[in-house]
C-alpha cells in the first residue's frame, strides 16, 4: 500500500508505520543526545503513553533513565486495508527500539477509564514490577464512560459566563475569519471535568494503592496548559479550563491522601504545541502558529521531546521541584512571558489573510501536524509501497 497522507479539517484519517517509527527514532536519539539522567525512576507507568507528551514522557524515561516503562493507550490495529492509528505504530516502534535496546516494555491496549483496564495494568505490574515509583497521566479524550455507572460524558470546548468572538483559523479552507462561540451551561462544565479532570487520576491512585504496588515516594504528574490572555477565553478560563482547575484539586489530594508513602503529585503545564488535541480547539492553530513564528524569530522555540527532557532533567526529580503559587510545575514560562506575549499579541492584532504567512509560521504547524501521523520525514519514501500491518 502507498499510504499518503488523508486530511480533512483538523483530522488525519490515516498514518504511516514508517513515517510514525521515524518520529520516534529522532525522539530517542535527540534524548540520548543530551545523556542519561542519574536520578531517574526505575518503573515508569505512563498512562495515555502513544502520542504527544505522554509518549515523550515514555521516552525520556527508558531512553535517558534507563527505566522499565509500562504504557497504557487505546489505538486502532491497522488492517491490509487500512492504516492502523498513528499510536499505535508510535507504540511499535518504541516496541522494537527497546527490544534492541534490552529494556523491559509493556503495553496495554484499552480504555484506561475502566476497573478491567486498571486491574490489567496491576496485574502486570504484580508479574513483572512489582512496585511503580513514577505514574505520568497523559490522557487526552473528548468522552468518558464512567466505570461505576456505565454512564457516557462528552466534554466540550466552550468559553465560561458569556460569549466570546476572536479570531481563529480554518485549517480547512485556510481562511482567518472572526469565530463566535456561545457561552457553557452548568452541564457543559460538569461533563468536560468529569471527562478530563482529575476524578480518574485518582481513581488510578486508589487501585494502585490498594493493591500494593505503588513505591515509597513515588512521583506522579497530570500534564495540562494554562496560556495566557489569548487563550484563556476558550482554554484557561473556559470549560477546560474547569477541568484543569480540578487537575490541581485532585493533586492537592492525592498528596494528603497519600502521604504516609510521600507521593508526590503535580501538575505540569507545558507549553502550546501541534496535537490532535489542540488542532481540534477553536483559537489554538492560529495562536499556535502565531507563537510558533515569534519563539522560532527569538531562538526558544520547543517541541514535545525538548519540553519533556527539560522536565525530567531539571524540575520533577528533584527533592523540591520549583512550583508557582497554584503549587504546579511550570515548563510553559518561555512562552508565557510578558515579552514573548506582547509579540504574539502584536500580531495577533494585525493578522488577516493577506498578512498571516508573513506574521504566523503555518508551514510549521502543518509539518508538524502532518508529522503526528507519520508524514513530511525526509528520511521516509512516501511512494514506497508498505505494508500497513505492524503488530506490537
């Protein structure tokens, strides 16, 4: 099969198994680049660990810390006539690099929201870890089911207390044009924290601990972002914005509750970059490409990996990480600063379609969308004909 790429909007239908391998191969080698962490934990639970930060998280972890590492995702096998989900050939790959490698991995294929899900994990955890010391939570969902009820919750991206018009993007007919978005109603707001706050996270916590295997002083962290004034409309101060509010609620817990075996619960907010996530969120590719331009022009541009192996090297394994007042890890303050905001805020003000090539970097938010599913590598022949079948 000649796999080429299948956009529609913010949606890539499809993904390639050597495009996806290339992806995190450069990942792997730009983190041994920068050499091992000493420090590290030894046996890693990543849950939503196939994509995106989770699966940098996955990365630096086995390739930098040298640490046994157990994922959790829920992807799409491919079959002779379809691609598989790109996570799932990033799970293969990762797969084969540590075999080669001679590290432990495991992955576990399901809905990390379900009691099954969790007590498969234990039980691979029981066989063949023993105890956890470290638990990333990356999970990106637009929907949960909850597993004592059966009952299904949709979250939704829209603004809190009023309606709010700005200026977005199309990425499907490549158009900036004003965007007006009605204000949530309480039900908004309760179904996107009960799908993307912090209620499973500890969930995952109260199976972990009642069967034993979480490690004395083990480290856990729920990524989030926050932005600033252009985003928080539709981000900070929005329904997901509740949702990430409740982030630091459950965190908050998870540490009193935990405390005779010194967890130690953060949040992380990480800076804005291309996912399938954001790419779905009214304002973000705009901004995003926005902002893209103006760190790129200023030399502190990050992608997912740099932003990862920062964390790790220099924040979240320390004996007192550096936290702000809300008590999280910040790794976005680059982006967040007053000097980065007020040129992405010039622009923002004068961007229209005649202007938006020139102020805003969507060549690079597009490469780096395209690569998400394996696309745009200069290393991988796309008229190749492949096999789209790759098993774990």
């Amino acid at each position: 099969m000649v796999i080429k790429p299948k956009v529609r909007g913010f949606i890539c239908t499809n993904a390639h198994p050597k495009g996806c391998a290339e992806s995190v191969n450069q990942q792997i080698k730009y983190t041994q680049s920068l050499g091992s962490i000493n420090n590290a934990p030894k046996n890693v639970l990543v849950i939503g660990c196939s994509t995106g930060y989770g699966l940098a998280s996955r990365i630096v972890a086995a390739f930098a810390g040298g640490a046994k590492t157990l994922g959790v995702c829920f992807e799409k096998p491919p079959t002779e006539r379809k691609t598989a989900t790109a996570g799932w050939y990033n799970t293969a790959a990762f797969h084969e690099a540590a075999k080669e490698a001679g590290m432990y991995y495991k992955t576990i294929n399901g809905d990390a929201f379900s009691h099954e899900n969790k007590a498969e994990v234990i039980e691979a955890i029981k066989a063949d870890l023993g105890q956890v010391d470290m638990v990333i939570y990356s999970l990106a969902s637009p929907r949960r089911t909850d597993p004592d009820t059966g009952e299904a919750y949709v979250s939704s991206l829209k603004p809190v207390g009023q309606q709010y018009t700005t200026k977005t993007f199309d990425t499907n007919k490549e158009l900036v044009h004003e965007v007006t978005l009605e204000p949530a109603e309480q039900k908004d707001i309760d179904n996107t924290i009960k799908v993307m706050g912090g209620e499973d996270w500890q969930l995952w916590f109260k199976a972990l601990s009642e069967a034993s295997v979480l490690a004395d002083n083990c480290i856990t962290s729920a990524y989030t972002y926050i932005g600033k004034e252009l985003t928080w409309p539709i981000y900070g101060h929005a329904t997901i914005g509740k949702a990430k509010e409740d982030l630091d609620r459950a965190a908050a817990e998870l540490n009193t509750d935990y405390a005779d075996i010194g967890l130690k619960a953060y949040v992380t907010s990480l800076k804005a970059v291309v996912t399938q996530a954001s790419s779905a969120i009214p304002v973000m590719p705009l901004y995003i490409s926005l902002m893209y331009q103006v760190m790129k022009d200023e030399g502190v541009h990050e992608g997912v990996i740099e932003q990862i192996n920062h964390l790790f090297r220099t924040n979240i394994l320390e004996q007192s990480p550096e936290l702000d007042e809300a008590n999280r890890i910040r790794l976005d303050t680059v982006e967040t600063n007053d000097h980065i905001q007020a040129l992405i805020k010039g622009a923002w003000e004068q961007v229209n379609d005649d202007n938006f090539a020139e102020l805003g970097d969507y060549k690079g938010y597009s490469a780096d969308f395209l690569k998400l599913f394996g696309f745009g590598f200069e290393a991988v022949d796309y008229d190749e004909d492949v096999d789209p079948v790759v098993e774990w």
